[in-house]
C-alpha cells in the first residue's frame, strides 16, 4: 500500500511506508550520561471541555507512556512545556500530573524531575500592575514544595511572571537566591528561549544573550552546591558548548537544543552535555540505545544511531518553535500509544496537514512505528479528515 503526502505547495506526492519497524529492546538507564525525556500528556478525547477551560486528561495513557519511557531506562521530565504547560495545561493539572507521575515513579524505580513555575499567577490585564516578586517568590515557593513534597527533583523553570516583573539582572538573584537557599535537594536551572515561549525574551535581565549569560552564571556559581545542573534550551550549539565549559565542575549541563543534541550529547576533549530534550519523546529507545553506544566507548555507534534522527528533530521544532507539540503528539498516536489524535486546548489545530504528512514520513522513514501498518492505517484516517484520499 502507498499513500499520497501534501505538500506545502499543494501537490500530492506517493509515499511507500516503510515494511518494517527499528527494533530496541528495553533496557536499563544509560551510565555515561544523564538523559532525561521530558514528555506529553495524553488529552481525554470525550471530555467536554472548552477553550481557554480546564485540561481534560486521559490518565491512564500519560501514566503508560511514562511507564513505556522508564522501561527504556530514560528519566522522564514531568510537567515542563511539552506537556503544554501554559499551552493547555494550568498549574491545577500540572500538581495533579506531578502527583500521579511521582507515586508511578516510585512504584516502578523510575527516575523523575518536575517542573517548578509560576503559572499558578493570573496574567495581570492591560492597565494592571504585574505580580510583585514577592509574589513570583511564594508561586515558586508552592510549587517546589508540591515537588519536593512528593519526592521528586524539581526543575526551576523560567517564569514568565518573573519576565514581566523584573526591573533589571539584579531582580533574578534575589527570587532564585531565595529560591536555592531553601531547596531540599540540588535542582536543574531551566533557561527556556523566546523562541520555545516569546513572554520569556529578555529572561535573566536583557536580551542581549552575552549579558543574559553573565547573569546566569552568577546565580549558578554562588549556589553551585544547590543546582545538580542547567538545561539551555536557545537552539544555538556554539552558546551552550561555551556556557558549558563555564560551569563549575560538579555542576552539569543538560542540552535543551533540538537541533543539535547528537554533538552536544556526544561531547568534546572539554566536555559533553547531558540530555533533557522533548524530542526524546518520540525518539526516547532510539536515544537511549544511542546513549548506551557511548556507554561501551562506541561514539561512532552513537552517531550512526542518532544523527539520521536531527532531520525529524530539526521538522517538528521548526519554527514557531513552541507548537512541536503537535507533532509529538501526532507521532505518539501513529505509534500507538494512545488512541486518537486529540490535544489539551486543542492545539492539534496548530500544524497543518502537509507538515504532520512530513512528520510521518521522516518517522516512518527512522522506523519509529512498532506497527508500520498500523501508523499507515491512521495516517490515511487523518489523511481522508481532510479530504485527501488515495
């Protein structure tokens, strides 16, 4: 069987799904690097909801595409953005995803890290004052406290509350200082680009990235025995590599790029960078056997595992960046890990036809479906939805 494939300028092209599907058995955490894939949640396709109301979630299937990752030996990061934290998901169904995912983690031995924000605060409207940093300080607080409370590490996430509030680089040590002085056990510092969330532009006191790094840097080196480590999510590997370096020794970096995790991951004479990566959802045996490469001495082996996958990587996060989730989530359906291809908030709506057709193809074309027929099955469901039939 083939399919016919939009493309963005409106032809339809024949595609002929791969047979058969790339075989990774599961196995156990990667030892040479600390790889974590931060996932999505999986949306209850007959909830009444509607826009701008609550998350709906299917429980059940969130909690079994977790268990899928920790059988793979990943780490999973829990409510971070590519669950639509701030894109569908409130704080409410975060805690309530926190919660849930923790007591799974501690039931199956799983390694967990949870994202600590501030998205429990109201936008302010137009012609009213933003929240105080006292404020930004107590919504951190609560959530540290939710995570840490449950067992699991936190991640401090970038705020867009603090975003709006601070009046210059200065303001960012005193909430984060508060912060780290009182944190039970190391944390991740998380540094989210304006391209993944456009309210996050000028995070850390200035949108120039020279002077946003200084900063940065400061809070890391005066708390260093508190932070475990730092993702950098801003897609520019030349950045990271030199912040990297830059860190004190215990202090590790995690790559947030999409773009250029095999190199980053694999490292140099200086260095590697460890992974927490959202492209890890759809990749996550892939890049676990790929991690587990390198674990034997076989960086060669590494590359020729993960390099073929940068092309889907560098697709679903293209830009605007920030609604790759659609795609994952395209892609978690085809392969069967849940059973319909609906999002919280509705942002299966936010890619078109002709890139989710890509999407498939560059998945298909990796071997990233268990059952390619299957994935084919649903690809031509989507496909007829929208008129296109073969």
């Amino acid at each position: 069987m083939s399919l016919l494939l939009p493309r963005a300028g409106g032809a339809l092209v024949r595609y002929e799904p791969r047979p058969d599907p790339a075989v990774v058995a599961p196995g156990g955490p990667p030892v040479s690097r600390t790889v974590f894939s931060a996932a999505h949640v999986v949306a209850d396709p007959y909830a009444d909801t509607a826009p701008g109301g609550p998350a709906a979630v299917d429980w059940e299937t969130t909690l079994a595409f977790r268990r899928h990752l920790w059988a793979h030996g990943l780490g999973v990061a829990e409510a971070m953005d590519t669950a639509q934290r701030g894109m569908g998901l409130d704080w409410a169904g975060a805690a309530e995803l926190i919660r849930r995912s923790a007591a799974e983690a501690r039931a199956v031995g799983g390694r967990i890290a949870c994202g600590a924000g501030t998205d429990q605060l109201t936008p302010a409207a137009p012609d009213s004052p933003n929240a105080s940093l006292a404020e930004v300080t107590a919504a951190y607080e609560e959530q540290l406290a939710l995570i840490e409370g449950v067992g699991a590490q936190a991640i401090l996430m970038a705020s867009r509350a603090l975003a709006a509030v601070a009046r210059g680089p200065e303001d960012y040590p005193a909430v984060y200082g508060r912060l780290l002085e009182q944190t039970a056990r190391p944390v991740i510092l998380h540094w989210l680009g304006p391209m993944f969330d456009p309210a996050l532009a000028g995070y850390w006191g200035s949108p120039d990235l020279d002077t946003a790094t200084e900063a940065f840097l400061g809070i890391v080196a005066a708390h260093a025995e508190k932070v475990d480590g730092v993702k950098v999510s801003l897609l520019d590997a030349r950045r990271e590599v030199e912040l990297r370096r830059r860190l004190p020794d215990d202090v590790k970096c995690y790559t947030g790029d999409d773009f250029h995790y095999p190199e980053l991951i694999e490292g140099d004479e200086q260095g590697f960078s460890h992974a927490l990566l959202g492209i890890f959802d759809p990749l996550g045996p892939m890049a676990a056997d790929a991690v587990r490469a390198l674990d034997a001495g076989d960086p060669a082996g590494f590359r020729k595992r993960l390099d073929p996958t940068v092309e889907l990587a560098r697709h679903l996060f293209g830009a605007p960046t920030r609604f790759y989730k659609t795609g994952v989530v395209l892609l978690a359906w085809l392969a069967g890990h849940q059973d319909h291809f609906t999002m919280v908030g509705g942002l299966q709506s936010a890619r078109s036809l002709p890139h989710l057709a890509r999407a498939y193809e560059l998945a298909d074309g990796l071997g990233l479906f268990p059952d390619p027929e299957a994935a084919e099955a649903r690809m031509r469901t989507l496909l007829t939805v929208y008129g296109v039939t073969s």
